[in-house]
C-alpha cells in the first residue's frame, strides 16, 4: 500500500516538474503593444517575437474597450525589459506565454484591471476567474457595463446588446411609421367611402322623390313606410302623425 502512495506522488510530483520544465523563460523587452493580448517582444539576442497572452481574450479594437484595453497593456509594459514563460506557439506561428513586465504578470494585470476576459476556452488557472469576478465586482474596464461582448462573439458576428437594441428601435420607428402612414392611407380610403355612401343616400331620397307624389293624404293611401315618411317630410302631411310622436301611419312603421 505504502509503495502504491508514494508511486502516485512521485508520479504527481513528475507531472509537475515536467510542467515547470516546459516553461521556457525568455528574456528581452517588450517592444510594441498591438492590442490587449498581443504583444511585439525583442529578444536579448535581437529575435523579434510576436507574442499572444495565454489564458485571456481582450476585446478587438474594432469592439467597445478594445483601445482601453491595449492602451491599458502600453501603460503597463511597452518599452520595459520584461520575459516571457513561454507555452508554445499557436496556428498563426504567435508565441503563447505569460508576459511579465517588470515583474508584474500582464495576463493577470488585464483580468484585474477589467480589461481583458477569461479565455475559456483555454484557461488553466482557477486564479483567473477570482480576478474576474473581482473585477465584475467593482464594475472596472468592460465590467462597468452590464452586457459586455465577448470578443469571441463579437469575431463570429454577434452584435453587443445596446446595438441590438438600438436596431430593435430603428426598426419600432419604422413599424410606428409605416403603421402611421397605412392610417393616413385607411382614412382617406374612408372618407371616400363615406362620401360615396352620403351620395348613394342622396341618390336614393331623389329616386324616392320621384317615386313618390303629395297627391295621397292618408295612411290607408300609402303602400310602404317610405310613402308614408316622405308624405309626412316631404310633403308637409303632418296630419299622418296622429300622437305626435314623430311617426307617421303607425299602422304601418309602428
């Protein structure tokens, strides 16, 4: 039992070292900062590197933050003597390692600072997400709002979330627009339909009036409702209102 313990914490203890060894240190300056995770870095034997910070993602400078982030980074390191703990090297040939500008880790400091995202994705330290949230917290750098983008979003096209809602309001406004300009349509479109009726009316009380004569003076003469009213308006026979109630011949449109 006691060898099984003591092979699994010299196997630990490889694994370990074996992750320090990987490390390599390299020594120069730091030359030029090109945006909040990328860096130019001059060797002390004049090897220019270009150098990608592991473990974050800072917003792109075409995204909101994005020039506070590198300027954030220039303030830090750019021109200082500093070293890199390099990891490898990614897809478009960038040294991947920690940057550490006059002993100060700039990974770290972009995470602290509110400047910089935990690159998900690709993080191995636990540390990273305290800075972040830390820095959530007090509300630093792209924290100060409450639905910043990430830049791995924003790289596949995802707009941040007051874009979206200022293109969900153009598109209210045109909606109340259009609507507006259907109404002003819908209501010229009745009221020719209102003055075709009124004229229909007239049309018809003329045809009615050539229908109809005063010559008939009674209500057992009259042979419709019509008859009896345009007698009665028409005509002037009020006597075809018998109680005065405004109705003529109740016999008939009672």
């Amino acid at each position: 039992m006691t060898m099984v313990k003591n092979f699994i914490i010299f196997s630990v203890l490889l694994l370990f070292n074996h992750s320090l060894f990987a490390q390599e240190i390299i020594y120069g300056k730091i030359k030029k900062i090109i945006d909040g995770d990328t860096i130019e870095f001059l060797t002390e034997t004049n090897d220019l590197l270009k150098v990608r910070l592991i473990e974050i993602d800072a917003p792109e400078l075409e995204q909101k933050f994005g020039n506070e982030s590198k300027n954030n980074l220039t303030e830090l390191c750019e021109g200082k003597e500093g070293y890199l703990e390099k990891t490898g090297e990614d897809y478009y040939g960038r040294i991947l390692a920690r940057v550490f500008c006059d002993e100060i880790n700039a990974n770290t400091h972009q995470l602290i600072t509110g400047m910089a995202w935990v690159y998900d994705e690709y993080n191995k330290t636990m540390d990273n997400y305290q800075y972040q949230i830390k820095a959530k917290k007090r509300e630093l750098g792209l924290w100060s709002e409450e639905f910043p983008l990430p830049p791995w979003d924003f790289r596949k096209g995802v707009k941040s979330f007051d874009i979206r809602i200022q293109e969900l309001e153009k598109k209210m406004d045109e909606l109340i627009n259009n609507y507006n300009s259907q109404l002003v349509e819908y209501e010229k479109i009745i009221e020719e339909l209102m003055e075709k009726l009124s004229n229909i009316d007239k049309e018809s009380n003329s045809n009615k009036g050539s229908m109809f004569s005063c010559s008939k003076k009674s209500c057992k003469d009259m042979l419709s409702c019509d008859e009896a009213y345009f007698q009665y308006q028409q005509c002037g026979n009020i006597g075809l209102d018998h109680d005065k109630n405004g109705i003529p011949c109740e016999s008939i449109c009672g």
